[in-house]
C-alpha cells in the first residue's frame, strides 16, 4: 500500500458519507440565500465511453440558470488519477461546469473549497 487513506467500502447508491452530507447542508444554505435553485445527490450519471460511467456526487442549478455537476472529496489526497481523469473527459464531452470540494480544516477558517475542473 502506498500509504494513502481510502474509504474501506462504498455505500448503497443514493447514500451520502459525512463529507456529502456537509457538503448538501451547504447547498442548502446557498438554496435558502437564493443562489441554488435545485439540486440533486447523485441526480447526473454521464457515459463516457462503452461501459465507462461517472455518477457525479451533487447536480446543481445555479440561480443563474448555470448547471453544474459537483464531486465531493475529504481532501485533495483522497482525489485519486482514476477520479481525475474521469472528470477531465467528463468536461471536455459535456456543457456543464465541474467543480470538486474540499472541505477546510477548522484551523483554517472551515468551509469549503471548490475548485473548477
């Protein structure tokens, strides 16, 4: 093993781990302010190639009526190659935006960081 911290096993589909469910209270909160009209765990299932999906953590309508497919992860050390290419393709093929979250150590003021592919 290279040392590397990996979730010991994935949930059912259409369940959220920690750092998804913190991440939804966020869209939430951005839903109440009015900035999110609509979102969707594991609302967005692309196909990029014969037999190669991604299942996007969080489908997001912005207010702006900007659609966005949002992918949680505990930390940048966690995002695996396989993870980022499949986004990188996922971007290139398809019109929306992707973005990935982190979220930030309390030490250093919490929230989230997100970033675009």
């Amino acid at each position: 093993m290279n040392g590397r911290m990996l979730a010991l096993g994935r949930l059912k589909a259409g369940e959220m781990n920690k750092t998804e469910a913190a991440y939804a209270e966020r869209l939430r909160a951005l839903q109440a302010a009015g900035e999110v009209l609509w979102y969707r765990f594991e609302g967005v299932k692309l196909r990029l190639a014969n037999n190669t999906f991604l299942t996007v953590d969080f489908a997001v309508l912005r207010s702006d009526g900007q659609f966005e497919l949002h992918d949680c992860k505990g930390s940048k050390a966690i995002y695996t190659d396989d993870a980022k290419v499949k986004m990188k393709v996922a971007a290139e093929m398809y019109p929306f935006v992707f973005r990935i979250a982190y979220p930030r150590k309390k030490r250093d003021g919490g929230g989230w960081l997100v970033e675009d592919v």
